[in-house]
C-alpha cells in the first residue's frame, strides 16, 4: 500500500514496553502496519492502546483528526479477523481494555474477513478498489490465516487514507488458502519500517522452560541434548512417548495403562473434582427461569473452575485423540455424580463445545458453555449458558 496518513498528535502510556511503543507509532504513522508477536506478548492489548491513543487525540480535535471518525453510530473502525471464533475473541478483549481503561467507546461487532468484505457465494468481494470499505481504521486479527487471495481482496477494498493493521504470529496458524502472507511480508526488508515485532511474554518467561522450549520450537532447532535437559530440569515439562496413533479403537483400559504412573488419565480427571462438587451442587438445587443471583454466582464458579486448564490434542482419534478421551471423562463424570453411563447422557453443568457458527444467536465454532434442564410445561428444556464480559448468556433449546 502507497497510501499515505496524516499521524496524530497521540499520547502512549510511559508504562508500555519500548516494542509496544513502537507498534503504536507504527501503526499511527502508516496506512499499513504489521504488529507481530508470540502468544501472551500482548498483541491485543497494544492495540487496545492505540486505539485509546486515537480516540483521545481525535477527541481533542488534534492535526489529522477530522479524517478518522469515533463514534458508536458510525463505521469508523472495523475488526476482522479470518474466523468467526477470533473475530469473536478479538472484541472481547479489546472491549474490556477499553472498559477498565475507562474509555467510553462500544465498539462495532467484529467480523470475519468474509463478511466485512461481503463474499458471498460467488466468491467475489461486494467491497474493492472501486467500492472501497468506509472504515478509517480496520484491524485483522489472526493474519497468519490469510492466504493470497483474500489478503489481496482485503488491501484492495481499503479507502485512500485509511488504516490497515495486521496482528498476528508468525510462526503459528498457516494460512489454509495458498501463500503464506504474513510471514512472507515479515521477511520483505522494505517493510521493516512498518513492522513491529512484540518479544516480550507476560506468559511465561524466556528463560522459563517452556519459553526455552517454545524457541528450539520456533527456530527448528533439534538438539535432543538441549531438549532432554530442558525436560528433566522442569517440572512443568514432561515428554510421553506414544507409539501408535490413528487407532480406529481403543481397549477401555489401555490408555491407564499406557500413561506413566505420575501422570496419567486418572489424574487428569481427579483435577476436575471441584467442578464436580459445583455440579452436584446444582443437581441438588433446581435452577428456576428467573435463574436467581446464587444460581448464576454458582454457573459463573463452575466455568472459572472449568476453564482453569485445558486437554490438547494432536488428532480425534486413538487413544491419544480427542474422541477417547472426552468419552472417557464424560464416563468419569457421569460415575462421580452417580447418573446412567452413556454417551448422550444430559445432566446439569455438562460441558457443551458450540462445533458451527450462528451469527443469529451470536455463537460461535470452539464457543464453551454448559448444559442445564429446566422444566416448562412439562417439557425439558435444555439452555446454554457462556461466560461473556459482561456476564452470563443462556439459549434456550428443546433439542438434545
């Protein structure tokens, strides 16, 4: 992008990192602007800063302002990213900076990269170079997902003196379509000017074991010595050797036995106790309609105790799959609260995993909530409930 912008008179906070810094100013001074960085490096919240930046300085009325537009009922800035999940998220995040922040600005809803662009079934962009986007600012969440295609449709559809800004790692979620656009750009030295690389994990450190194990990763390096040392000096590392993977089925027992005895499935499971005990807590309880404040307090427990950790997995299937074991668990959980086995058993506070997105019901592939009966009419009524920032939200449904 040739385009030129007028930077504004902006203020940046003198508690953010020097690359943070920079990122702002990167993306103040130009029409286009990369902010790259690792998980927990900050992305979203250096762009949560920026965007406090301009609307502060736009606010005052600065050089430059008249051209970008903050308001809530008008299209000034646009969030994308190329999934309904990450476009969700995205917003999340940049909304509640902007609300502890103190900052007075709802944002737009955030799309995907396809409906902010208006792909429809043609395949063709309602929005292009001749009938460009009317943001002033648009932020693409996730850019190492675009391929050349879409990339190309994106840049083409942005207005003359308008921002683009791509948040991404490099080194994480290839793009599906062809090319590999973000990390191709990240090597074009012409463009180091307008790139801003986040080093900086508020996750875990570098010299951490994981950190130390995420750059021999990221860098392909494949010192097994390193790696070894690096496993045996931290307890946070483990490695486990699987020797069959794809297998179409499992013995009930054998991924006991094929786990070590220090960690295993049985003490995977025994961590989601205190889920447990909230869950039959509900089953003890009827939730009303109305659902009083004690009830959501206890819903609200049950999804921070929850989401407190995470099982990944390689693939879906054998004993190492995601399949295995979420049937296994679920087995677990159903024994632990004393209902009938099976694998379409329904009880208060089973965990639900949304697998297609609804735009209408704003839900969402990879959105977490949990399943609840409620009586009306005589009729079992099933409603989802999510954590959302600002609270709970419940579905109602009649359909297991």
């Amino acid at each position: 992008m040739n385009q030129k912008v007028k930077p504004l008179p902006i203020t940046i906070p003198e508690s953010l990192h020097e690359n943070q810094i920079k990122a702002i100013n990167v993306a103040n001074n130009n029409a286009f602007s990369i902010i790259t960085g690792g998980p927990g490096t900050g992305k979203t919240y250096t762009v949560a800063q920026l965007v406090i930046a301009l609307q502060q300085a736009t606010e005052s009325g600065g050089e430059g302002s008249e051209n970008i537009r903050f308001s809530t009922d008008s299209a000034s800035l646009a969030l994308a990213a190329p999934t309904g999940k990450a476009a969700q998220r995205m917003q999340e995040s940049l909304q509640a900076a902007l609300d502890t922040a103190g900052i007075n600005l709802q944002l737009q809803e955030a799309k995907t990269i396809h409906r902010l662009l208006g792909i429809g079934r043609t395949g063709r962009p309602r929005y292009n170079a001749d009938n460009p986007l009317g943001e002033d600012i648009i932020i693409v969440d996730e850019a190492s997902m675009l391929g050349v295609e879409l990339a190309n449709y994106l840049v083409s559809a942005v207005k003359p003196g308008a921002r683009l800004i791509l948040l991404g790692d490099a080194n994480q979620l290839a793009a599906v379509d062809a090319g590999a656009v973000l990390a191709d750009l990240c090597c074009i030295p012409l463009l180091q000017s307008i790139h801003a690389e986040l080093t900086e994990s508020r996750r875990f450190g570098a010299d951490s074991g994981i950190g130390k194990l995420a750059i021999q990763i990221n860098r392909a390096e494949t010192n097994l010595q390193t790696i070894w040392q690096l496993l045996r000096q931290d307890d946070a590392l483990s490695f486990q050797y699987v020797n069959t993977l794809q297998v179409d089925s499992v013995p009930s027992n054998q991924i006991k036995n094929s786990l070590s005895n220090e960690k295993n499935i049985l003490k995977i499971s025994q961590i989601y106790q205190p889920y447990i005990e909230i869950v039959k807590n509900l089953l003890r309880n009827p939730i009303e309609k109305s659902m009083p404040e004690s009830i959501k307090n206890t819903i609200a427990s049950l999804m921070e105790i929850f989401s407190e950790f995470r099982i990944l997995t390689a693939g879906h299937n054998g004993e190492w799959g995601d399949h295995y074991i979420n049937n296994y668990l679920t087995q677990w959980h159903l024994t632990e609260l004393k209902l009938p086995l099976g694998q379409n058993a329904w009880f208060h506070g089973r965990p639900i995993m949304i697998l297609q997105n609804n735009y209408e019901l704003g839900l969402f592939n990879g959105d977490i909530g949990f399943a609840y009966r409620h009586q009306m009419n005589e009729i079992n009524w099933k409603y989802f409930l999510k954590i959302r920032p600002k609270g709970l939200r419940s579905i109602y449904s009649t359909r297991r």
